[in-house]
C-alpha cells in the first residue's frame, strides 16, 4: 500500500497545470465542507501526535537527546514540505473530494504500521551503536526516514489540497485558506498534548500510533463516495484492529532479567535483575545504570559509592553530617548508601524529575527511608525555590550520553553553592569515555569557578565516570584512605582504597554559561570519535 502512495506522489510531481492570470470564479465538483474542514483538523492533529510519538519510539535506542528531536523536527517539516508542493499540484489537476480523502487514507493506513515496521528498523540502528560502527546522529535519521517519509509527505499534502476543495471563488480564497489552516493548526496543538498528557503514560506509544490511525481512517471510511473505496478502507481498518489485538509488543528491548518496563510521561524504563550485581534501572537508550540495588551488599563498586567520600572532602566527619539533597534521585541508591553510612539521623531530600521514576524505587528497590523525602520536580528549580542549606549536595541527573544543559552551567553551580552550608561540598557523577576526559575537564573547569577548591577522581579502569567535588576549604588530607580508616566506617575504608586517583583542578579555562553551554556537541565529538576509534581529545 505504501506504493499506491508513492504513485500519487509522483503522480502529482509530474502534473502540469495553467493558472489563469485573472481572478475568475472556481469550479470544482460538489465538496461536503465541514468534512474537509474536520479533515484538516485531525490530519494536523495526527501530523504532531506521529512526531511526538516517533521521539518516543526512538527513545529506547537513541535516547530524547537535543540532536534526536532536531531529527524528528526537521525531517517531519522536511516531509510536509514535500507534501504541500505535491498536494497544490494534484488538486489543482483533479480537485475531487474523494481523492484528497483516499490520500489521508492511506497516510492514516501506513501510520498505524509505523510501530509494527519500528523494531527491526530501530533495532538494526542500535546495533551499529552498540558496536560504534554507526553513529547516534545517522542510525536514527535513518530510522526517522523510513518510518516517516511516506506517511507524513501524504498527510502534507492536505492543507492545499483541502484549500482548493472549499474555495468555490477566488475572492474568498483568503479567507477558506485562513480556515484550513487554524483547523489545521489547532489539531496539532491538540495532537502534541493529548499522546503526552493522556495516551503515551497510559497505553503505551504502540497503542497511541494506533488510536491516531484508526481515528483518521474511520473518519475517511465516513467520507467514502463509493462502496469500493468503504470497501477498502474497511480492510484497512480491519487489519490495523488484527495487529493491534494478535500482536504481541513483547519487551521494547529485550533484556535477560527483565522485571518490568514502560512508559512515563518522560521517559522509557527497565527494571533488570542481573545476577551476582543486584536490581538495575535503565532509562531510555540504556547505555548506563541510573540506579542499583542488590538487598545483600550496600556497595555497588560503582560510581555512586563515590558520593559517600563527599564529607571527607570538606573535612567532616560522620557525625558531622545532617542533611544531603540528591539531585538525580532515581531509585534511591545514593540515600540508601548515605544513610546506611552516616545513619538515618542524616535528613534527605531526594529530586527526581519523574515521578513514575520515584515510585519505582519505592516499588521495586526499597526506597523506603524514613529520613527521605522526595520531590518530583527539576534540580535546579528546586534549588531556586528552597531555603534549605545541605552539608552535601549530590548531583547524579546526567543521563548518558546527553547531559542537560542547565545543569551543567556556572549559574546553576552558583545555585547549588548558595544551598550549602559553610563546611558543604558539592559532589557530581560525570560519565566519560575511558580515554577522553573533555567532558570531565569544562564540568570541572566550570565548577572551579565557582568553587575555590575542586577535586576529581577518576574511577579504576573499567568504568566511563569520574566523580567531581567543590568545596570550600582544601582537603586535610589527600590520602583519602588514612581519613576513611579514622571513621571507622568500613565502606568508607573500602571505596577509599579504590580511589587512589585524586587530583585538583587549580584552573578554570572553560566555562560554561546559560548561554552559551554546548555539551551537546561536545558529546557528539566524543562519540563520533570513539566510534571511529579515535583517540584526540583530552586524555589520561
């Protein structure tokens, strides 16, 4: 079916017609408007619903990156540009109702096969990731072209097409092109609210594709002039119900130990049992582990066990410490180690931007301190509006590969620096390749012009992070080990003698700021290279 779309597109390419140079009264064969107006509106309605739902079908394997959604954005205009060109030439050839509505019918058809086409389209893509033998930017642009192309330059082709229908006299061409286009218009609104808001969080991204589909093509099965065409149609339909019912999704991306995965309103989850390393939640493209939990072993020998040395940077000693405000929240490994450590006296605040995020931790990995209180909101809007201060600030909310900007910048270590106390220290996880240190060095290099002392350590060989701290005065002692065994906590004593690698940053070269913050194009570079198997950039 996907060629009897083409062939209209090229059908439409090749049509040649005259435009009469004066205005003249237009004549075209009997139009039931407000079905064409309804038209407009649920095409442009569907148009934004497929683009909201494509960043989310890509989501699994390429992540919601800034570079994804210039992707999906792009390409969609990219696709309706080329429909309304078609669109203008075909219904000034052959201005018939029933030919605008078997376009929108084979669009609405091919829309609802877009989920079912997405796993081996999407799955050969992240391959090529996995192995870095293709790249982020090129696996999905070519995932987003094959699924989208057909279906979105078909639906482009509505806007003229329907202009021409309803416009019976050129001296009211402005005013029914005014028309098509607000319904237009407000059907996209409509369609970028209600798959977020409603459809995505509550049946998924296959069903939305769906619901979308089979709305679009039920309203062409009403519009059909003849019983061949309700014919058809109705076989559309029929298919689209048989995929949606005997189809089984299965798991998005199949992983052993897999324990639950869905949708939030934010984001793609996984929670996985691994043996021998405990309950993990994966996010998204799955490239890391945001949380960890295993009920038999409180250290993870992973990057969060890091955040536990913090009050030794600033000189504190366990007792010293009473408040800690996680940004990142996750699962709740942080809290759960913290307080284990330095005892459930310590209050937390724990921010997470998704809630669905929050009450998985609590449902499937213990997130139950009662000194935790957490908040379903962004970091750093809950650093502007709190007034508490924090002996330890945490900051685990960068999603690999991409990073958020805001959170990255001068003005929000600035933002983190006005919570601490005065003996506070400031602690973030930075994901790294295991040979290029860009990323650590302008994270570091920013927080160091704002915090007067700034550590890092590198973690052993065989993790991609480093984990960066601000304080206020310099460390006591840079033999992190001698200060662990003065605690007399024995996870300290243990994570210290991995950290064997700190150094100070003593200089501030490369800031970034709210506006100008390209951590996205540095993340690019890093993973273009070390697809390539480069190795320039800053090493160690």
């Amino acid at each position: 079916m996907a060629w009897s779309g083409i062939r209209l597109l090229v059908k439409g390419f090749f049509l040649h017609t005259e435009i009469q140079s004066s205005p003249q009264p237009m004549s075209p064969p009997k139009v039931r408007v407000w079905l064409v107006l309804l038209l407009a509106f649920f095409s442009g309605m569907t148009v934004l619903a497929v683009e909201i739902s494509t960043s989310r079908l890509l989501a699994p394997f390429f992540g919601t990156s800034i570079i994804i959604w210039a992707v999906v954005i792009g390409l969609t205009l990219l696709y309706l540009s080329v429909g309304y060109w078609f669109g203008g030439r075909l219904a000034d050839a052959s201005p018939q109702e029933s030919r605008l509505f078997h376009i929108v019918a084979i669009a609405a058809f091919l829309v609802g096969l877009i989920p079912f086409l997405a796993k081996p389209v999407l799955s050969i893509s992240s391959q090529a990731i996995a192995s870095l033998s293709g790249g982020l930017f090129f696996g999905s642009l070519v995932g987003v072209l094959l699924l989208l192309a057909v279906p979105l330059t078909m639906l482009g082709m509505v806007s003229p097409f329907a202009i021409r229908l309803v416009t019976h006299d050129v001296r009211h061409a402005g005013h029914r092109a005014g028309q098509i286009f607000a319904l237009s218009t407000v059907g996209s609104i409509v369609g970028a609210f209600i798959p977020v808001l409603v459809l995505i969080p509550s049946v998924g991204t296959r069903s939305t594709f769906l619901i979308f589909s089979v709305g679009l093509l039920s309203l062409t099965l009403i519009a059909a002039s003849t019983p061949l065409r309700r014919s058809l149609y109705s076989v559309f339909l029929a298919i689209l119900i048989v995929l949606w019912i005997a189809v089984d999704p299965g798991a998005v991306r199949p992983a052993d130990g897999l324990v639950l995965e869905g949708e939030s309103a934010l984001q793609f989850f996984q929670v996985i049992d691994e043996p021998n390393v405990g309950r993990r939640l994966v996010l998204n493209e799955g490239i890391g582990t945001h949380s960890i939990f295993n009920p038999n072993r409180l250290l993870t020998d992973g990057p969060w066990d890091y955040f536990l040395l913090a009050p030794l940077m600033a000189n504190q000693q366990p007792d010293d410490v009473s408040s800690l405000l996680v940004i990142g929240l996750g699962a709740g490994t942080v809290p759960k180690q913290f307080t284990s450590v330095y005892g459930s006296d310590v209050a937390i605040d724990g921010v997470e931007i998704d809630s669905r995020v929050i009450e998985i931790g609590q449902e499937y990995f213990e997130m139950n301190e009662p000194n935790l209180t957490t908040h379903a909101e962004d970091g750093r809007t809950f650093l502007q509006r709190t007034a508490q201060n924090y002996d330890v600030i945490a900051v685990d909310a960068y999603r690999q590969p991409y990073i958020p900007f805001h959170l990255v910048t001068q003005e929000f270590f600035l933002a983190a620096r006005d919570r601490l106390n005065n003996n506070g220290v400031l602690a973030l996880n930075a994901g790294r390749t295991l040979t290029d240190f860009r990323l650590v060095d302008v994270l570091s290099e920013t927080m160091r012009s704002v915090f007067p002392y700034v550590y890092v350590i590198d973690l052993p060989s065989g993790f991609s992070n480093s984990l960066i701290y601000g304080t206020f005065k310099p460390i006591a002692d840079t033999d992190l080990r001698s200060q662990a065994l003065a605690t007399n906590q024995s996870a300290l004593a243990e994570i210290s003698n991995r950290a064997w690698k700190l150094r100070e940053v003593s200089h501030a070269n490369t800031v970034y700021t709210d506006d100008l913050a390209p951590v996205e194009r540095l993340i690019d570079d890093i993973i273009v290279r070390e697809a390539l198997g480069g190795r320039s950039g800053r090493q160690r």
